[in-house]
C-alpha cells in the first residue's frame, strides 16, 4: 500500500462513518416543519421551542410527565 492510503485507513479520511460523530444513542427525534412566519414571530418572543411547549400545555392542558427531564 501507499503511504497515503495507509495514512487514510489508520485516520478517518472522508466521508463514511467515523467513531464519536452522529446522533447519540437513545436520543430519539420527531421533527415537525412549521411555518417560516410562524418560527420568526417565536424567536421575535423568545426560544421557540420554549414557547411551543408552553402553548401546549396551556392550549391543551398537556402536563409533563415527573419522571421527565425540563429540557425535553
């Protein structure tokens, strides 16, 4: 082998998966879009994300679950 094909082997080289890069383990996500208006007028009052969570509860009587984190 070459020097350089060796060096890409032992290093990560590009592309492909490399070791500790990509979504954790456990963490599971549920992207939903919104409105381009709707995500500007929530950052105008603040975190957004925040801000849905809140409406929720609040629209919906949603409650958190105890055994939650906050920052879920």
């Amino acid at each position: 082998m070459t020097e350089h094909s060796e060096n890409s082997q032992s290093c990560c080289g590009r592309g492909g998966k490399r070791p500790g890069c990509g979504r954790k383990p456990g963490v599971k996500t549920r992207p939903v879009r919104l409105p381009e208006w709707l995500l500007d007028a929530l950052e105008e009052v603040g975190d957004p994300r925040k801000s849905i969570v809140k409406a929720c509860m609040e629209q919906y009587g949603i409650q958190r679950p105890a055994n939650k984190d906050r920052h879920e």
